[in-house]
C-alpha cells in the first residue's frame, strides 16, 4: 500500500512538473520571439552598413575594370552607385539595373523605363545588366565636355572629383560632393584606387 502512495504522489510531481516545464517553454517561445522582432537603430545601421559592404564587394572589380580603362577612380564610380542606387535597392537599380540615375538624353536609343526624379515620368536608360550601367556610367563622364576637367585630376584625388561631379551638373542635390565623400572615408572605398 505504501509503494501506491509512493507512486501516486510520484506521478502527481512528474505531471505538476511537466505543466510546469510547459509553462516555462511557451514563456521562452514568446520572450525570445518578442525580443527577435524588436529592432534597435543600431541594428538597422549594422544592416544598412552590411548591404553597403555587399554592394562594395559584388560591384569594386567593375569599378576598378572601368578605373584602368576609362581613369574614373574607382572609389567614386562606387560611392556613385552606393548613391543613386540606394546600393542596388533603389527603384531604377531593381527595375532597369540603372545604378547611376542616368537619365535617356536624346542621344540615347537604348531600352528606358520612366521614373520620378527631379519631374515626374522622367526618362532613364534602361540596361541588361548592372555591368553594362557600369560601363555606360563611365562612358557617359568621358564623352561629355562637361566632365573633361575631371581628367586632369589625379585619380587618387577623390575629394576633387566629387566637387568636379557636384559643379559640372552630375546631380541636383546641394550636399552631392559630400555625400560621396562621406561613403568613400567611411567604407574605405580609395583602397580601390590603387
């Protein structure tokens, strides 16, 4: 009779621990769930910063291809794309692989997509791949006579032709020279200069 007892009150601990150990699994469930989905600005940095250094990494050897032919240093062609692509997240860079807002010009016979910008429904080139915006990129710089004065700066002299891009019209934005700057110091992109 005393080995029932035993056992019944055996089982009662097991089952009351068992409940118990339930409890306490579906807690950790829901804690570490709620703690996964919150987001600190610091994450959203390191997550900004990590597509940025993807982007470096997928697209440096284009720039630095395009750097030896064409004398465009790489550091800026890179922080260009990192701009006007959203590092390739951007509308233009997803939809028409365009990672440098060029927009169709009347010379331009290419494919072309439409896209707000400084107007609305404005014409940007249209490419097959982000390569060809790359080299077309580079192209666009060497045969306009708007950017000559760039190719007499020393191509190790990034600061000059961000300032050079920013005055011969690449970009509206007032603060463009120093947002490229900005991305060159900050991923260390003038070891592409080389």
């Amino acid at each position: 009779m005393n080995n029932i007892i035993f056992n019944e009150e055996y089982f009662f601990i097991i089952f009351m621990l068992n409940k118990v150990m339930k409890k306490i699994f579906v807690l950790i469930i829901i804690f570490t769930s709620s703690c996964s989905s919150l987001k600190t600005i610091s994450d959203v940095e390191n997550t900004v910063e990590q597509k940025i250094n993807f982007y470096v990494k997928k697209y440096a050897p284009a720039a630095t291809k395009n750097m030896r032919f064409f004398k465009i240093p790489a550091s800026i062609t890179l922080a260009q794309g990192i701009l006007e692509s959203g590092y390739g997240e951007g509308t233009l860079a997803k939809k028409a692989n365009n990672h440098f807002g060029i927009k169709c010009h009347k010379e331009w016979k290419g494919k072309s997509i439409t896209h707000d910008d400084d107007e609305k429904d404005e014409c940007f080139r249209s490419y097959k791949n982000p390569l060809k915006s790359y080299r077309d990129h580079s192209l666009f710089l060497v045969d306009r006579d708007r950017y000559s004065s760039l190719f007499t700066l020393n191509r190790k002299d990034y600061k000059g032709w961000a300032v050079g891009l920013k005055a011969a019209g690449y970009a509206t934005d007032p603060k463009y020279a120093d947002k490229l700057i900005s991305l060159i110091e900050r991923f260390n992109l003038t070891r592409f200069d080389e």
